[in-house]
C-alpha cells in the first residue's frame, strides 16, 4: 500500500512523498521503496516519520520502530556499490550528497535514475506503521560541524606488561558511523588511553567508518577494520572485510549464507553476544562462525549464558574462538541507559600474534585461537600452553582469583592463584577433546578465560 506525489509544487518542499503503511506480517522484513532522481541534482535530503515511533530498545514494545536505509541505481543487490548507507532507526533525517553524506551514508556522485529506500519494520505495533518519507533535492545543506572533545596526543595508561607477542585489544564498538556518540578519531584516542594495542571498528551494516580509522598504529590501536552486520535474529561480526554483508535476510539460510561468502572471502566471523537481551542469537543451526563472543560488555551481564552457548558447541567439536569486545557506543557523556554501561577494553581480547604484527597477523593468530579474554586492559592475563601430557597455565595479575581448569567432560583442575606471576600445570586426560581455564574471583565473576586447546595438540 504505497503511492507516491510528486513535485508537490515549486514553493513548497518537498519534492517528492512516499508514504505506506506496514502491518504484523511485515514485521522483521525489509521492503524496497523506489523513487526517480532527474540528471544534475547533487545533494539528496531525506526526513521520514511513523506513527506510534517508540525507540530500537528490545524492552519496549507496543509501538513502532522502522530502519531506513537508501540504494542508488547501481542496484540492491548484496554487496552492491548501489548501498549508500543504513541508519536503523538512528536518524529521522539524513542528506546523501556528491561532495558529503551523514554518517553513515557515503557521499558521492546522485546519480540519475531509479533509487530505493530501504525500510525495515523492525517493530509493529497494534495499530500498525504508518510512515511517510520527503524527498528534497540541492537544499545546499552544509556538512555538519564536528566539535572533538577528543584530540591531541593521547596519554598511554601504565599497565603490567604482556608477554612477549601477545597484544590487547577490543574487538567491538560503535561511532557516530552507527549507533555511537563519538568519531573514529575518538574512539582511536580513548582506545589508546585505555592502553589498547588494536582496535576491532566493528560499526552496524557499514563499512563507511573504515576509510576515516585509517590504519591506526603510531601511538594509537592499529585497527581491525570490520562491521557488526545487524540482522533482526541476532548480530555477527565481521573482521578483515572491506565491504557490506547482507543483513536484510531474516531466516537462517540467509544468515548462513551471508556469513559463509564472509568467511569464504577472507574474513573472520564471530556470533557476536548469544545471550538473553545481547539481542540474543535466534539461528542455532548455524556452524560457520569462526568464534564466539562469549564475553560483551560487564561480565555480569549475563554472559554466563554466552559462555554456555560457546561450550555446548565446544562439547560438539566445533573449533569455536572465544572472543571478547565491549561494544562500546559512548564516550561523550556519562551513561545512563542501560544498555551502554560499557568502557573500551571492559573486556579485552589478547592474542599472541607476534613482534611488529599488523592487522592481518592479528587476524590471523585469532583464527589459529590463540586467545585470551580478560575482565580489563590490566588483565588478569591467563596463559594457557601444552606441556608434556597436560598443560601449563601461566597467571599473571591474578592473585586470590581461583584457577580451573576444564576440558569436555568438567574441570580436570582447579587451584587458588597466590601470587602475581605465578603458574601450575595440569593432567589432561587422554581421552579429553579440549581444555580450556578460566579464573573466577571470590565473588563468583569471570576475570579471564582462555580459547580452547585441542586435544591432543598438534595431532
Ligand atoms: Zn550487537
């Protein structure tokens, strides 16, 4: 149910409408919206509204809650260079230009001929959706202005010192290119504050946020260039991909085949938060992830449910990698929703990838799962190697925190840390297909806990 008015009038913008109306059955499904663009405009201006709007936070229901995004006539299809951008429900308005866009819209030549609006109903209420969309053309809009509270040499943090090859990192959060409050050049300079040596960018279906990271390195995290691509049944992360995946399919074999042609083209996957309000994971028959992230944001966050998720296919033999990221979106005020508690590096990944590695070397240890998660940039760190007919577990900065250490089956071992530089080693069971540790403080959280080790290694 769609008509379109067109040219409303020289005086009276704007120039063109579209409006519609989606019901329950369009719930969770993305509609194509075209519309014509004349040769030799340079500038498009869109502001669209909806009935019953409530906001995109998986807690509140009853109204409506409609994503927007926008194809130019190069096409629609997956991965095509026609996609100039998808804001959820982020942005009422936005301006898609030859000489700049709104984050996270990618400027460039308006080109003539059929466009398409992309909009998802991602919420419907009992009254339904009813929207409309205004179309203006060379409103001469000027780029917005950008105030960096963030700038200026950035001062590293004193941490303990990793060992030799290993480096820290977040894998996960958010910029003004999505859902975030600050720039890529913010985020650089808060990761370096934080003492962070790479930096996973991982913004919501888009990559339009990787060209302004730059490469990152001189004093700041070298950066992981990837996207968090955003399904309405949950949400994975790309790493080491320069372009979009699609996200606008809503079953699992959709899902499953966008993470396939990632993976198959290099990139390193992971089921990003597979835990009750992550927004949780709906497709459990998907295997091609290449990694969990057993750990978003503060432990206490019911991650306890991603760790299970993790190891129930562990049980399985699925050679998943625990990865960790907090999915920060804030750094310019003081949180208060609920949701965005996090802090970069809250917790922080580590691998082992080698003096001098770069983005690609980090990539790589983590597809050979040589990980760790930990609660903070300061550790604890929790080393985790074969030796002999067991293994040894080296802690350092986890004194009075509890070591086990389990494979398949349950725990194979467990001892109170008891001092800051301190290791043990375990017998595995020969008949043990994993083994992995994790350290428990008093009160029962998680501070770290290794990927899982194969069983036997090197075999
Ligand atoms: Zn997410």
């Amino acid at each position: 149910m769609m008509h379109v008015i067109r040219d409303p009038g020289p005086t009276s913008p704007p120039d063109i409408v579209l409006e519609g109306r989606f019901t329950a059955p369009d719930l969770r499904r993305y509609s194509l919206v075209p519309f014509q663009v004349e040769p030799g405009h340079h500038q498009i201006h869109v502001r669209y509204s909806y009935t019953d709007r409530i906001d995109a936070d998986q807690f509140l229901s009853g109204g409506n809650t409609l994503d927007i995004g926008l194809f130019d006539p190069r096409g629609t299809e997956t991965g095509s260079m026609g996609f100039r951008g998808w804001s959820g429900s982020d942005q009422l308005e936005f301006v898609v230009g030859d000489e700049w866009a709104t984050p996270p819209y990618t400027p460039g030549p308006i080109l003539a001929g059929t466009w398409n609006l992309l909009l998802g109903p991602y919420k419907v209420g009992p009254r339904g959706c009813d929207w409309s969309v205004e179309i203006g053309f060379d409103r001469g809009i000027p780029p917005l202005e950008r105030e960096l509270v963030r700038a200026g040499e950035p001062r590293s943090p004193s941490l303990p010192e990793a060992r030799a090859g290993w480096l820290r990192g977040d894998l996960h959060c958010h910029t003004r290119y999505s859902d975030g409050d600050s720039w890529p050049s913010e985020m650089l300079h808060a990761g370096a504050e934080t003492g962070l040596d790479f930096l996973g960018v991982t913004d919501h279906n888009t990559i339009a946020h990787v060209a302004e990271y730059g490469a990152g390195g001189s004093g700041r995290p070298i950066v992981i260039p990837g996207v968090e691509v955003t399904t309405y049944g949950g949400h994975w992360n790309a790493w080491g991909t320069d372009r979009w995946w699609e996200f606008r399919a809503p079953e699992a074999s959709g899902v499953e085949q966008a993470m396939t042609e990632a993976a198959d083209a290099g990139a390193f996957v992971s089921v990003n938060h597979p835990k009750p309000f992550g927004p949780a994971w709906e497709y459990d028959t998907i295997r091609s992830m290449h990694a969990i992230e057993v750990w978003n944001g503060p432990w206490a966050r019911l991650n306890s449910a991603a760790l299970d998720f993790w190891e129930a296919r562990l049980r399985l033999g699925q050679r998943l990698v625990a990865v960790g990221g907090s999915d920060t979106h804030i750094l310019r005020r003081r949180v208060t929703d609920p949701r965005h508690t996090q802090a970069l590096g809250m917790p922080t990944t580590w691998v082992e990838a080698g003096p001098g590695a770069d983005a690609a070397a980090i990539i790589d240890a983590m597809r050979a799962g040589r990980t760790f998660v930990s609660a903070g940039p300061a550790g604890p760190q929790l080393y985790l190697e074969p030796k002999g007919r067991g293994v040894e577990v080296s802690v350092r900065g986890g004194s009075r925190r509890s070591l086990i250490v389990q494979d398949d089956k349950g725990a194979i071992g467990a001892a109170a840390v008891e001092s800051e530089d301190w290791s043990t080693t375990v017998a595995v069971p020969s008949a043990s297909t994993y083994v992995r540790a994790q350290l428990v403080a008093a009160n029962g959280e998680l501070q770290a806990l290794t990927s899982a080790l194969w069983w036997p290694p090197h075999a």
